[in-house]
C-alpha cells in the first residue's frame, strides 16, 4: 500500500459510474483477447501483469476449488497510482494466468486498499453455509474525502464476500468492522484461521507497529496485542504485514515468522519487506531470543539497517502468502509487486505498470542456532522450460563466455550455475547486449554481494535508479549456487538456494544476447544449465 497518497476523493465518483462498463470490458479481458497488449517492449513473458493500466500490491491470495487466486491493487483508469479497487485474476498452476472482473470497486466509505481473503469453510461469518462456505475479502478502506478534511480516522477495516468462487461480491452491510483508533496509518489486513485458539487472527499494520486481533466470526474484533515499536527497520511506515507459521526445513520444529514491508527505509533504497522469526500464543509474538539479538549486532551476514532483509533487490514488495493451501502441500508461497516506490510512477512501460514476482516457496532454514527465510522459484516454472542447453564438462578459466560454453544460438531466460572460486577473491556475472549489461558481482574482499543496473538500458527516468543493490556477506563464499531468470524488464537472481535474493528491474534498449563470467583469478563452472521460457499469454 503506498504511505504518500496525492489523489483526491473526487476520483471515487468516478468509479461507481463506469462500473458497469469495466466489468464488461475485463470480463472479456482474457489471456486471448490480451495476446496482442502483450507485445509491448518491455512487458513480461512469464509474470503476471495486468491487462492495461496500474498494478501495485499483491492481495487477497487465497487458493480455492482447484484455483490460486490473484488478487491486485488496480487503477483501471490510469497507469499511475490512483483510487484503488481489486483486480482479479486465478490460475491452475502458479504459471498461467486468466485475468477476470474487477472485484472490488470503491464505495462511500472509500477506495479498496490492500488485505486478505480467506476461505470461510466452517461459515463463522454466517455469509454462505457448511456446503457453499464463503470466500471472504478482508481489506482496508481508504476514505481519501477525511484525509483531506485533515480527519485521522480515514483508514478502517471492511469485508466482502462470494459464493460463487469469486466471481461476483457482495460487500457486508455493518462495514466497516474494525475502525481506526484515531491513527492514520491503520491497514493492510492480513486474516489466518489460528487452530489452537479457535478463532480468526489478523494482523495489521498500524504506523510503526503490527497489531493483532482476533475474532469468531469476521466481524466483531478484540486488540490482542501489538509488536514492533522500536525493534527491526523503521526507516518509513510498517505495511502489508503477514504472520505464517512455518516449519523448520528437515525437522519437526516450528517457528512464526513475520513479514512487515517498509517504505521508505529498505537497504538499497525505498520500499522492501524485513522479517522476524519468533512464536505466537494466540495472544503475542515474541522473537526468537538469537533472532533478537541478530538485529542489533553489526555487522552481521544479512542485517542492514536494523532489519534482516527477504530480498535485497530493490523490487520485490509488500509480498505476502497464499491461504487455504491444500492439505497435500505443506509450501508456503509467496508473490511480491515488482517494483519500489521511489519510481514506480515513473518506469518507462507503455499501457501498463506494475507486475509481480515469479511465485516462489519461503524455506525456513536452520543453521546452528540462526533461523533464515530462504526463497525458492516454485517447481512450476519447469512447466515453462523449452530447449534445455548443459554444459558437457567443467570449465577452470579467468574469463569464460557462459553462452558459447552451452553452444547457445539464441537468448535463454532461465540460467542454473555452479561456480567454484577457487583462488578469485571477485567473481562477475555479466547479461547484456553490445552496448547494455546487468552485472551481479561476488566479492569476498569486501564481503558483499552486488547488483548493478548502470549499465542495463534505460536508467535516467529516476535519480537513484541506477544505484547498487548490495547484500553483506558474514564470510568469503568458496561455491556459488546461481538461479537466474531474465524477462523482458527484470531479473531474479538466487543465490545458494535461497540463501540471498535479488528482485530488479532493468530496461534494454535492445534483448539482452550474452552471457559471461569473469573473476580475478581462475573459477571453474562446474555446471550449468539454460533454458528458454515459454510466454504464458501465447
């Protein structure tokens, strides 16, 4: 959800006019009729954007029926930030994408800003039965009219419900449900079933703490607690919180894990998403006494800034879970808005803005007495692999051409490499066209992991675009594990596993056609792989 908001409460009439149209026109927005729209220079092949116009947030994710639900703030009238409603689209797979309706439109208590939805299978709320149970939005109300007239109380907390797989909603007539306690920073909703209590929990973000409530039936809430004053990054306003109870990878253990984005305040400038690794009673989170003392050590292998960072790209945003995960898996997936609000406004994209990370699954991992949240590409991106390259052997040199090396004709979007450093203190990897290149950098002398886009296309539209994006390292790296995948306008990188993460856009004047890796010393690629990615809007 953006901190700094500019447009007046006269664009909300606008809305309930053009209802009807919009929700004709996105009706028939499918990928077929958005074939030709997603041609465009710079528009992504294998994420999800929108089919025109402005995309922010992620919300609403909930898995129902044999469909993720994808859920977005959307502007359907610009393609910069404006009154918010909540797009909609579902998928099968996490891949493929069918855009539908408009959900959630803005009404007289205020433009739909970001939050939940769960699938109310026990009907606690009384919206549908056992038998039809009801999937029910939970999001904050902006009321942009009360902003201006200088009210404090202008954010509060509403539902909605479907019974039809949400397709069509119905808004509660008693919203909204929780209102602000004269803050006016009062959002971002996220509700979970917590088992042990036997109640509704939602956490919510409230100016520079997360405040949780809790409720049997949606509607009526009680303040249970509050966590985060004056620990972890607060270099902007808390937002888009989400508390997931995770498993510690290959044991029984489970711990809590918060996510709280931020913006400003992220390490490498403007908007990111910190997090706490603790456990909850059904009452209050309370952090893991090593996690604890992690955040005010420095410096330490991921702590920048008081904070221990998810992804230390600078687009990977306001990212939260998916809900109602069939009994058979036991992931947690995860999707973020690619992109940073110290330019989102401004990328040089056409009839659209915004689009969000690839999903991926968060792994937490245990080292020693240290608990991490790695990041993982989901297995399913595989569905879109074409033409598969390998590399035959190793190769040990100073300088090795990565795409000759694979006997590369074309372009691929997706590279797998293992790099032994051997003796090399810096490492290079560099993707890029005769005149543009994205470099991302491995540097045991400084300790650091670098992203850099200087170089990488068009960088001019914003001062600090063309930045570095740094992540500390607590020691020299002696293997590196790369994952990378490249669209048209942005680049995910991971590193060992998970381990670290970099989300970044760039936009190339012309298709990037190189690979290379270069070190100071010999390296040896012991193994690499490249593949092409299908499109999923062919």
């Amino acid at each position: 959800m953006k901190r700094y908001l500019s447009v007046l409460g006269v664009t909300l009439g606008l809305s309930f006019g053009l209802t009807c149209s919009l929700t004709q026109t996105f009706a028939s927005g499918g990928a077929s009729s958005a074939t030709g729209l997603y041609q465009e220079q710079y528009r992504p092949q294998f994420h999800f954007s929108p089919v025109q116009q402005w995309m922010n947030d992620p919300n609403g994710m909930v898995y129902y029926a044999g469909e993720y639900h994808f859920f977005y703030q959307h502007n359907p009238y610009s393609t910069i930030w404006g009154p918010m409603h909540w797009g909609h689209a579902v998928s099968k797979d996490l891949v493929h994408w069918e855009h539908l309706p408009i959900a959630l439109f803005p009404d007289h208590h205020g433009a739909i800003f970001s939050g939940s939805a769960v699938m109310d299978l026990n009907n606690t709320s009384g919206f549908g039965s056992k038998k039809n149970p009801p999937m029910v939005a939970i999001f904050t109300y902006h009321d942009h009219w009360a902003e201006k007239l200088g009210a404090k109380t202008f954010q509060s907390q509403g539902l909605a419900y479907s019974l039809d797989k949400g397709r069509s909603w119905t808004k509660y007539a008693g919203n909204p449900v929780l209102k602000s306690p004269d803050i006016p920073d009062f959002r971002d909703p996220k509700v979970t079933w917590h088992e042990a209590s036997k109640q509704w929990l939602m956490t919510l973000a409230v100016k520079d703490r997360i405040s949780f409530y809790a409720s049997k039936d949606l509607k009526k809430w009680q303040h249970l607690s509050d966590f985060g004053q004056q620990i972890g990054a607060h270099g902007g306003v808390w937002e888009c919180p989400d508390l997931i109870k995770m498993r510690v990878e290959g044991s029984a253990e489970e711990k809590y894990v918060l996510l709280v984005s931020i913006n400003p305040g992220a390490p490498n400038g403007g908007s990111g998403t910190q997090y706490f690794v603790g456990d909850f009673d059904g009452k209050t989170f309370t952090l893991d006494k090593k996690f604890a003392r992690d955040l005010t050590s420095h410096p330490a292998a991921d702590v920048m800034d008081k904070g221990v960072w998810l992804d230390h790209g600078t687009d990977n945003y306001a990212g939260v879970t998916w809900a109602n995960l069939p009994a058979t898996d036991s992931r947690t997936l995860f999707a973020g808005w690619m992109n940073n609000w110290n330019y989102a406004n401004q990328i040089p994209t056409d009839r659209w803005r915004g689009a969000m990370t690839l999903p991926r699954e968060l792994v937490l991992v245990k080292r020693g007495d240290d608990y991490r949240v790695h990041s993982r590409l989901v297995a399913e991106i595989e569905k879109l692999h074409q033409t598969p390259l390998k590399l035959t052997k190793p190769i040990t040199a100073k300088s090795i051409n990565v795409g000759e090396a694979l006997a590369m004709k074309n372009m691929r979007q997706r590279f797998q490499l293992s790099i032994h450093l051997q003796q090399a203190t810096t490492a290079s990897l560099v993707i890029g066209n005769s005149d543009e290149r994205v470099v991302f950098s491995i540097d045991n002398q400084r300790k650091q992991l670098q992203l850099q886009r200087a170089d990488s296309g068009q960088v001019a539209f914003e001062s600090g675009f063309a930045k570095p994006q740094i992540a500390a390292l607590s020691g020299a790296l002696t293997r590196v594990d790369l994952d990378v995948v490249l669209d048209r306008s942005s680049i995910e990188i991971f590193v060992n596993g998970g381990e670290r993460v970099f989300t970044s856009q760039i936009f190339p004047t012309a298709p990037y056609d190189s690979v290379s890796l270069n070190a100071d010393a010999e390296v040896t690629l012991q193994s690499a792989s490249a593949f092409v990615l299908g499109s999923i809007w062919n």
